[in-house]
C-alpha cells in the first residue's frame, strides 16, 4: 500500500467528521461556535487567506491542487473543532492513537530486521507515511501519556509504560534528529510554563544550567568525534609513491577524511578494479557509469578500514566486508552503527563533506541553507503581498535555475521552512495573519501543558519542514488543532 492509499484513508476520515457535523453540532450551532477565541476559527481562516490569495495566482492548475491539500484546515475546523469533547473523549483518542503507533512501529521494526541497508535510509520503517509526520505524532503520544498517567487505572498505567517505552525505542532506530529537537525544545517550554516561573532561585538556576548543559555536552561531544574520524589521524597511512606490485599511487586530494585516512589518495585504480573482480560477483567496469558508484564506495569502505587502495587492500577484506560493500554499505561504520549514532554520524558525514567541498548533498540540513536562502530571496523579491496561493511550486523552479550554485533537480525543493514558504506566497500582510495565529495557539494554550506541547511541536517543525504542505502533514496539524479546540471548549 503508496502513500495514495494512505491519503485516501485520510480524505474519507476527514469526509466522514465533516458529514457528522451536520448531525451533530448541526450547521448553526457549529457556526455559532467559531468565535474569536476558538484556535479551530484562526485556523479556518487560515484556509481561507489562501483563497483570498488565489486574486495573485497565475498557475490555477497548481492552486485548485494546493487548496484540495490544505482542505482539512477548513473542513476539520467545522468538522472538529466546533463540537464539544470532554477529558475523557480526549483519553479514548489518545488510546487509540496509541493503538495505530503500535502497528506502524511492529511494522518499522520488521522491517528494519528484515533488511539491514534499512539503517541506511530509515525513511523505509514507514513506507505509508513521512516519517517526520510519524515521529511527530509519536512525540504528542508521548506527552499524552504523561499528562493522562495519573488519571487511569494500574492496567492502563503499566500499558502506557511498555507504550512509551516502545516509542522512544522506534524513535531511536529512526534516527529522526528533528524529534530530538522537536522533544528537547517541548520539554524545555513545559519547564519553563510549569516548574520555573514558580521555582526558587536554586530551582531555576539547576533548570537554566540543565537547558545549556545538554546541548554544549552534545556540541562537545559531536566535535570530539569528528576530530577523531573526520580529521588526518597521526597513524594514518601516508602518501606513497609504489604499490607493492610497482605500480604507481595517485593522490586526488587530501581533503576528504574516512576514519583517519584519505579518501582520494594511495589509490592505484587497476589494482582495486581487478582485485575486486576477483572478490565479487558485482564487477567494477573502468569507464562504467553504472558500476561508479560500487567503485567509490569501495573507495571509502577501504578508507574507513585503514587499507590502501590497491590489491593488498581490497584482499585484506574480509568476506563479511565484502557483502556489506555489496548491500551498500559505504564503510564499516555504517555496519557497525545504528539507531541515533548512526545520525549523528551521517549528519557529521555531511557536515564534512560541506566544509571540505562546499558540496549540501551529502547533507539535508546543509541542503536546508540552501532552501532557506531562495525562500528568503523570493520572499524578498516579492514582500508586499507575496507570490500567490498558486505560484509558490513555479517561482521556486525558476530561482533553482537562475541560482549561483548547481544544485541536482532531484533535490530541488522548496523552502523546507513553513515560515518562509509562507512569507513567500502570502507576503507580509498574509504572514502577519499566520504569526498572530501562531501567537494565538501558544497564549490560548498557555495553561495546558499537552496543548501547549502540541503547539511547540508544531512550531518547531515548521522551522525545518513545509508541514502544511503535504496531506498527511496538514492533517496532523489540523486534526490536533481542531481536536484540542473541542476540549477546551468543554473546560
């Protein structure tokens, strides 16, 4: 099952909440509901300035698709957001939502053992949805489980237990940096709103001294590391002239570092092609473009395994390296490694590769500057009233192509900053709107701590990702935007 299914399955939910409403609330009571102080009403204009938007659209084909997917902002608002739901009604979703999160991680785990290059691109745990949605709905499961422990019996306690337990498990074999910050960033808010305005001095100054001393020790420790892996070790293997056959070493360049050693240099290229030939039943072609990524992945497994690039090296490895070279492993870490070390040192890869290169596709937070700084141009470009609900998709492929730097089409997105992306189709006037919406969410919700927690999961996502962009995105939003604007209704 595609991820087609998988919005289908949205759309008919969010149809089914829609048609319910007519029954209950009904229409004039549910309209009645959509006051000032109603998130469900902010978030209903929220849809509603893209289609005052459409006024600055060229690109209707684009637009009428753009609206069909910001759809549930309106529906679930009405649908939703105007009906009346108690703690309890609250709770019994949440159990619910606990009961899909079980399933999506029995299958990411699956999968996960069923194939070991899943590590590689863990993206492929959750074939039927993003799986920065995923982790962010998991994240807001995990805060329900907090807030409503004390409120079930001993039964459901011990089964929350094993439910958090397991999320923070699958969370960790998914390598999702950004529910790492997503968590670090709700939980600091939760302190601050709950713990710290009401705290002694002692107190706050332990909080404080708790909120900078996590990220520096990371910091620290992440600087640690590359200088150990991605900086010339005093062991490394150093420039030679000769294999030991007498064939001749080339040494492309110095900057590139796997484990110590340089990537580019003691290279003999017929030495490793026919060595390896030897080895293994996938074959390197000199000339092939096919086979160039097996060669320069060979490369750097021999990097990382501290053995020059010749005959003596590629027979050095062993049997068990040579399938991992096989199944697409580009050095022994990567086997070696998994969960959130395997991450960080992906993103360390990354970072590497952009210092020594300038080069963002080792790297999608490098690539994010990239986004970033297009978005930032166009919004610029066009500050006033933006560039229309429709012609976000358009401006961007233009800017990719006038831009300084060569950036590959497949990894031409857009802002990856729902700010950004905003500011850049609605201008300042329709981005005031969705700040003060933003501001809205967070000071309504101030007194809540599982609704607040939603809010900064949200807002931090929007830093990093176009969440409102995507169905399953703007579903997740909207239904917890909606859902929690039923409850506290009720209070």
């Amino acid at each position: 099952m595609g991820m087609p299914n998988l919005n289908l399955l949205m759309s008919i939910g969010t149809i089914l909440l829609f048609i319910l409403w007519f029954i209950d609330p009904g229409i004039k009571k549910g309209l009645r509901r959509l006051t000032i102080k109603n998130p469900a009403t902010w978030m209903a204009g929220l849809f509603i300035l893209h289609i005052v938007w459409l006024a600055n659209t060229s690109d209707w084909t684009y637009a009428l698709k753009d609206l069909r997917i910001k759809l549930p902002l309106l529906v679930l608002a009405l649908a939703l957001g105007t009906i009346r739901l108690s703690r309890f009604d609250l709770r019994k979703i949440f159990a619910a939502l606990g009961l899909g999160i079980w399933v999506a991680t029995i299958i990411g785990y699956y999968l996960y053992l069923s194939d070991p290059m899943v590590k590689m691109d863990p993206r492929t745990m959750t074939p039927d949805i993003s799986h920065i949605r995923l982790s962010l709905m998991i994240t807001v499961f995990i805060a329900g489980c907090f807030t409503f422990f004390n409120e079930v019996s001993r039964r459901w306690k011990l089964l929350i237990i094993l439910s958090v337990l397991n999320a923070f498990v699958f969370l960790y074999f998914l390598q999702s940096l950004t529910t790492v910050v997503v968590l670090f960033a709700g939980v600091v808010v939760l302190l601050i709103n709950s713990v710290f305005r009401r705290s002694t001095l002692r107190v706050r100054t332990a909080i404080v001294g708790g909120i900078i001393l996590i990220p520096v020790l990371l910091f620290f420790s992440m600087k640690s590391y590359y200088s150990e892996y991605f900086e010339p070790a005093q062991d490394a293997i150093p420039l030679m002239s000769q294999t030991a056959d007498g064939n001749n070493y080339y040494h492309y360049d110095t900057l590139q570092i796997e484990n110590g050693n340089y990537i580019y240099a003691n290279i003999a290229e017929g030495e490793v092609v026919e060595a390896w030939n030897r080895r293994s039943t996938e074959k390197i072609i000199s000339g092939s473009e096919a086979t160039e990524d097996l060669y320069y992945r060979l490369l750097r497994y021999l990097t990382s395994r501290g053995l020059a690039k010749d005959r003596v090296g590629v027979e050095g490895l062993s049997p068990q390296d040579v399938a991992n070279i096989e199944a697409g492993f580009p050095s022994i870490t990567y086997a070696e490694k998994s969960g959130l070390g395997l991450r960080l040192h992906s993103f360390l890869h990354g970072a590497h590769l952009y210092l020594t290169t300038g080069a963002t596709q080792g790297s999608s937070f490098f690539q994010r500057f990239i986004y970033w700084e297009i978005g930032m141009k166009l919004a610029r470009e066009n500050y006033l009233t933006g560039v229309g609900t429709g012609d976000v998709k358009q401006v961007f492929k233009e800017a990719y192509e006038d831009f300084y730097v060569f950036i590959e089409p497949k990894y031409r997105h857009r802002a990856h900053n729902q700010f950004i992306t905003f500011l850049v189709t609605f201008g300042v006037l329709g981005f005031t709107y969705f700040l003060a919406f933003v501001f809205f969410l967070v000071k309504f919700w101030s007194k809540n701590n599982l609704f607040l927690f939603f809010a900064v999961v949200a807002l931090v996502s929007f830093l990093s990702e176009d969440t409102l962009e995507t169905q399953a995105g703007v579903t997740f939003f909207s239904f917890f935007v909606a859902l929690f604007s039923a409850v506290s209704a009720e209070d």
